[in-house]
C-alpha cells in the first residue's frame, strides 16, 4: 500500500490452553472467517466472509464506528485473480480460522450473539482508507471443522469435545446434593452396624460367646474312696441303717436304727418306739427304698434303748459293732441317721468328751421315764431324727448309739425329743453299754440295772452324792442285805469316787453305777463326820422297765 502500512491479520490461537474452566464454545451453524481490525483497509480482489463475532474491544478502549465509505472511483491496481492476502479474501488454499468466544469466568456460558454488520470497503485509494459498510454474507460451516466449533482452548483437559452445558458437577447445587446423599447414607449404615452391633452383644451376654460354650469337667471315676474317708465310712454304713416311723393312739414319730444281726433284729431308743405304746404301729425304711412292718422286741426306759424285729426280709446286713472303751477324745467318728425325716443323713466331727454323765426325759414326771447315760459326746451334727442311729469310727463300727442333745433355747438339761437343732452337743450311749442291753432284751425281753442298795437325797446340794435318811414308803435309806449295807454304808454318808472318778451328785452316780454290769466290783470313797473312807461293794441287779 502507498502509505507504507501493512495490514495485520489475527494469528489463529494456539490450542489446548490449560488451566480454564469454561464450557466449550457451541457451534451455532456460523461460517468461518477471518478477523480483521476495523481500522484495516479492507481487501481487494472479492468481499471476505464476515466473522461470526466481531472481535471483543480491548480493555479501556472505547469501540470504534466504521468509516464512512468514499465515492466509487477507478481501481488503483488491478484485481488479484488469485485473491493473495492481504489484498484479498482467504485463498482456497488455507482455511478460515475457527471463531473465537471470550468465556466468563465462573465458567457461565455466553448465549450466541447476532453478528454485527460489518461494511467492507471499496478498492484502497492512496488516500487514508475509509472502509464503507457491506452487508456480511455467512459462509457455510464445512462439516470436516465441526470439532473446531466445539472446542474449547480453555476448558479443562479431559473433557468429551461433545458436552453440552456446563462441566459435570459444576451445576448448582450438585455439590449439595452429594453431600447430602453421602451423609444420609453413612447415617443408615452407621445405625444398621449399631443394631447388629447391639444383637451381637445381647446375644454374648445370653449365651457368653457366639459358639456354644463347652467347660471343661473332669472325667468320671470308679467312685471308690478310701475306706477311712467319710465317703468309704458312710458307703459301707449305709446299708445297715434304717429309718423307723411309729404311730400310736396319741402321737407319732420318726428315729433311726440298725441292724444287729441276719434275723432281723434292730437297735433303736426307747424314746423312739414310745409312741406306739402297746398297739401302735412300726414300719422299718431300708436304705435300698424298701419297707416293712416290725415288732416290739423289748424296752428299757433306764438306758433309753430298745429293740424292734422284721420279718420276711432276706439280705440283711448287720452293722459290726465295736469297742467304747477303746475310743479317745480326738477321735473322727460319723453320724448316720434321718433328721427332720431326711433320710440316709451323713455328718461327721469327732469325740469331744468321754464319760459324760447326763440325764434325759423325764416327761412323765413320776421320774419313771428318766434315763442316765455316761455318753460320749460329739460335736457331729444330731438332730431330731438321728435319735436310735450308729455313731461309728473310721473302721464303720458303732461305737454308740446317738440318744440326746443340748438344745441352746432350753439351758436346762439334754432333750431326747423337741424340734430344736443341734449346736454341736450330742450325746450317744456307748456301744458297750448297749450291747449288753440289746442282747438281754433279746434274750429275756427285759435289761437288768446294776444297784448298790441305797435311796439318795436327790435334793442334796453339796459336792457328792449322798445317802437320804428315809427310802420309799418310809423304809430304811440303806436296803437290808443289800451291796451297800454289806460295804458298811450308811445313812448320811456322802459318797465323793466311784473307781477313782470324782461324782458331784446323785445323778453322777447312778450314771457311773449303770455304766457297769451287775456283780462288777467296786471300790467306792465317801465322807462321814468328816472323816473320809474306802469301801469296796459287789453291784447286785434289778429288772428294768
């Protein structure tokens, strides 16, 4: 040109810009061409396609009006057949380039726009060049460039060419509605793992895991156990005690017993059987569960003992019998017998004393039904029931017959009877003393006492026993030719030792007395006037009741 200016073309975009977050330009049917500045003299040689979009002002600059176009006038070159920029249009041999769309930020689409009518100008003159107005023509799009209409040098790599709309994720609200869809969905799986976490945990606490609970036991034995042992004792005892229940015409009651011997005869208290009286009714119990009906054999009410007969029972077992005056204090021994009618009863404990002197009954009141016993005393457990069981040593024989107790709520004396439970203090007839009175109620049906002749002061209550001044129906105290009027005693003496055993009462000594057989030899010490003497007596006898 004559003005020594060049014409400036728009060079085509580099593509692929990263880092902007617009959506992609959308292709609108509008041709490709060229940009071109307003200020720009237009080009020769054919009218170039308008582009779809003027080209945004720059920053600051206020947009420029066109030219008014000048009078038409004779061309001052001739045409480029060619049309060769920048005298003319685009040439076929390079393409329009694509049409660029600023983009908002926010990435916020921008709705197509009208194309502004651009003039193009006639032939450049010399003169300052005024491009005149043309109508814009619209060049058909090519279907080969449709990707360049869809693209987007700023959008985000990796998104399709295709998409319409904004990018994924970015429509409002979206981002909302995710959260809240995710928190929803940990709410439920949190209270879905709280209810099977609490079933879990309801069902360990039930049953203490989640597989069955299996503990672990020891295996099982041939059940021996050591003869001496508690278990040997009573599994050997067992079998010969039985458990007896009495009815009478005014009252019943339940004791224990054992067998003597293969014939059937059984061991029991007096006390026991008294109910029945003389028309009452015995049923024996056996350890195995059987039964059956037994007589009165015989009775003494001075020892407490008695003696009861089954018959038509085959297999029985008697309980071996052993020696009283072999036992000492310390000694473990086991109790056997049907307290509170519990049956087959074991307790066990030791000898606490030995030659105890007590007294028990005395229900009646006429002292008819009064029992002296020089028992052994034993802390095993007897009760109400045990009355007329064995107590036995660790070899399972008897050494006595277990008869009373003290009773801690009555503080006055041993009971045979009563509901009150031991403390402790039971007391047992020695076997060697019963043995004596089983075999003469066998043999005779009555037991003889051992007597030394004298009628004591019962009421005397200095140390002693001592001898009354009258005897019954006002007869003499001292029995005419009887043991003691042979030794030389007295009325008023206070006899103080029997064999060497200190006596404080009456009672003391009849205990001591009964302790022996009639015809036994004694030596006796007693005071009189002061004076203190030995005598030496022969027990005589007397029928029992």
């Amino acid at each position: 040109m004559d003005d020594g200016r060049q014409a400036k073309w728009w060079s085509r975009p580099a593509t692929g810009r990263p880092g902007r977050d617009e959506p992609e330009s959308r292709g609108g049917g509008e041709g490709e061409a060229s940009s071109v500045r307003p200020d720009s003299p237009a080009p020769t040689g054919g009218a170039a396609p308008a582009p779809a979009d003027g080209p945004a002002p720059l920053v600051g600059q206020e947009p420029q009006e066109p030219a008014p176009s000048r009078p038409a006038g004779p061309p001052l070159h001739e045409p480029d057949v060619y049309s060769t920029p920048p005298y003319g249009g685009p040439g076929p041999w390079a393409p329009a380039p694509p049409v660029q769309r600023p983009t908002p930020a926010h990435g916020t689409p921008v709705p197509p726009q009208a194309v502004p009518p651009q003039a193009v100008p006639p032939q450049a003159v010399p003169l300052p060049p005024q491009p005149s107005p043309v109508t814009p023509q619209a060049t058909p799009v090519p279907s080969s460039s449709s990707q360049w209409l869809q693209y987007d040098p700023w959008g985000a790599p990796g998104q399709p060419l295709t998409q319409v709309g904004p990018p994924a994720g970015t429509e409002p609200g979206s981002r909302k509605n995710r959260r809240g869809g995710a928190f929803a969905g940990m709410l439920l799986l949190a209270l879905v793992a709280s209810g099977i976490g609490g079933g879990v945990g309801a069902y360990v606490e039930r049953t203490g895991g989640l597989t069955t609970v299996e503990l672990p036991q020891a295996s099982h034995d041939n059940g021996d156990r050591a003869p001496e042992s508690v278990a040997g004792i009573a599994a050997s005892a067992l079998p010969s005690v039985v458990t007896l229940h009495v009815s009478g015409t005014a009252e019943s009651g339940t004791g224990t017993g054992f067998v003597l011997d293969a014939r059937g005869h059984i061991l029991t208290n007096n006390h026991v059987v008294a109910p029945a009286g003389s028309s009452g009714d015995i049923t024996v119990t056996f350890s195995s569960g059987e039964t059956a009906a037994a007589e009165l054999v015989g009775k003494d009410s001075g020892y407490d003992l008695a003696v009861v007969r089954v018959k038509g029972v085959s297999g029985l077992k008697p309980l071996p019998l052993g020696n009283s005056d072999n036992v000492r204090v310390g000694d473990p021994v086991v109790a056997i017998g049907a307290p509170f009618d519990l049956s087959n009863t074991v307790t066990s404990g030791i000898i606490s004393a030995k030659q105890r002197p007590i007294t028990a009954g005395g229900e009646k009141g006429d002292g008819s039904d009064i029992s002296y016993v020089d028992a052994l005393q034993t802390d095993a457990p007897i009760n109400p029931g045990n009355s007329g069981g064995p107590l036995v040593d660790t070899q399972a024989h008897v050494i006595g017959i277990n008869s009373a107790i003290r009773a801690a709520d009555s503080g006055k004396g041993t009971e045979r009877g009563g509901q009150s439970g031991s403390i402790g203090l039971g007391f047992a007839i020695p076997i060697n003393q019963g043995k004596r009175v089983a075999e003469e109620l066998i043999n005779t049906g009555k037991a003889t006492h051992p007597v030394i002749g004298v009628t004591l002061d019962m009421k005397f209550t200095g140390d002693g026993a001592k001898v009354g001044e009258k005897g019954p129906e006002d007869g003499p105290a001292v029995t005419k030719g009887g043991p003691a009027a042979k030794a030389g005693i007295r009325s008023g003496d206070v006899i103080t030792e029997v064999q060497g055993q200190r006596v404080h009462s009456g009672e003391e000594l009849i205990v001591k007395i009964r302790a022996h057989r009639p015809g036994d030899r004694l030596e006796l010490r007693l005071t009189r006037g002061g004076e203190e003497r030995s005598v030496t007596l022969t027990l005589g006898s007397a029928s029992g009741t």
